[in-house]
C-alpha cells in the first residue's frame, strides 16, 4: 500500500472515530481525533502534488480546529481568523487555477441574498464584541464559496456550500438559537465533506493551458 493510501485509510478512520465520537457524546474521542484530521488530509494532498495554497488552507482549517477546542473568547476569534485565512489561500488559489464561468452571473444573487439574510438574522442575537468579526469572516467565507462554485465546478462548489452550512450552524449556535440534536455531529460532518470536496475539486481541476497540447505532425 502506497503512502498516498496509508495517509487517506488514516484521515478516514480519524473522520469516523471523530463522528462516532460526537455521536455517542464521547468528548475524549473527539478531543483526539478532531485535530489530526486536516494533517492527515493536508499529507495526503501533498502527496498527491497538491498546490502549496491547498495545503496551507488546509493547515489553517487545522488551526482553526485546535483553537475551537478551548472554550475561551479569545481562542473563537482566533479560530475564527485562522479561518479566515485559509478562506483567503482558497480564493488565491482558484483565481490561478480556476476560470471565470458564465453560471457566475446566476449564482451572485443568490450568494449575495444568503450572506446578507444570515448576518441580518443573526445580528440582533449575537454578541456584541462579535457582530462585526462574524459579518467581516461571513463575507469572506461567502466569497470563497463563491469562487470554488464559479471557478472550479460543482464539486469544490458543493464543497464551499457546505463549508457555509458548517459555519452558519455554529453561529446561530453562538447567537443561542435552537440546535438539532448533537449539532456539533452536524458541524463536523458538513466540514469534513467541505474540506474533502474543495481538495477534490481543486486538485483534479485544470486550465485548458495546463494540459499538454497534442503534437501535430506537418510535411
């Protein structure tokens, strides 16, 4: 078995022991297992010739990982903007990789209508020292799921939508409002499928310009 293998079958299991975790309200399991899942999944991607602006992403979601496991106000924001940075590495690494689409025009509004909804709803509940780090990191995150729509296709596509459902959830549960049943079960699982889905889309995407050009023969 390849280290390429090695490292996928590690980040699997770690993603099952974490959601099972949650899932039975083992707080031990998820303690373990939450903050080797971007490493393992930032090595695989590597291996595989991954862009350094995926890995340095993906290293941030790492950061961001460990800082949401102290129950501080000083580690959410800091958190938050590990974030925030790995949001910024997505955007410059889809405007190299990625290429405008026509379906850009149809899919703005509906961006734009979500990220302004969801901060308006939320602000009221928020608190106050909050309110503008949560609007300013919504707009970035928007932005990014934006671009992985717009740039890159359905798959990194599906994968910032579901990267903003992560977030949005843990916010509205920071603004106290109600929560599914194990809502930290929900969280991890929308953003382990995020962070997979944005490596699988911006790894297998290419330019026309990036493919070799077929050699033609002339006499």
């Amino acid at each position: 078995m390849t280290r390429s293998r090695v490292l996928l079958c590690l980040f699997a299991l770690t993603a099952v022991v974490d959601l099972l975790s949650l899932a039975v309200g083992l707080d031990a399991g998820h303690l373990v297992a939450k903050p080797l899942l971007m490493p393992l999944l930032a090595a695989w991607a590597a291996l595989r010739g991954a862009p350094r602006l995926l890995v340095a992403a993906l290293l941030c979601g790492w950061g961001g990982d460990t800082l949401l496991l102290l129950d501080a106000d000083p580690a959410f924001l800091a958190g938050m903007a590990s974030f925030a940075a790995g949001h910024v590495c997505y955007l410059l690494l889809f405007a190299r990789v990625g290429g405008p689409h026509a379906r850009g025009a149809l899919l703005a509004p509906c961006y734009v209508t979500a990220l302004v909804a969801t901060v308006a709803l939320l602000w009221p509940d928020l608190p106050a020292d909050l309110r503008i780090p949560v609007a300013v990191y919504s707009t970035l995150l928007t932005a990014m799921a934006y671009s992985a729509a717009t740039r890159l296709g359905p798959v990194a596509g599906a994968g910032g939508a579901l990267f903003l459902l992560s977030d949005t959830l843990i916010a509205t549960g920071v603004a106290d409002w109600p929560q599914p049943p194990r809502p930290d079960l929900w969280i991890m699982l929308t953003y382990i499928a995020a962070q997979v889905l944005l490596v699988l889309g911006a790894t297998s995407h290419r330019r026309p310009a990036d493919h070799p050009r077929p050699l033609t023969v002339t006499t």
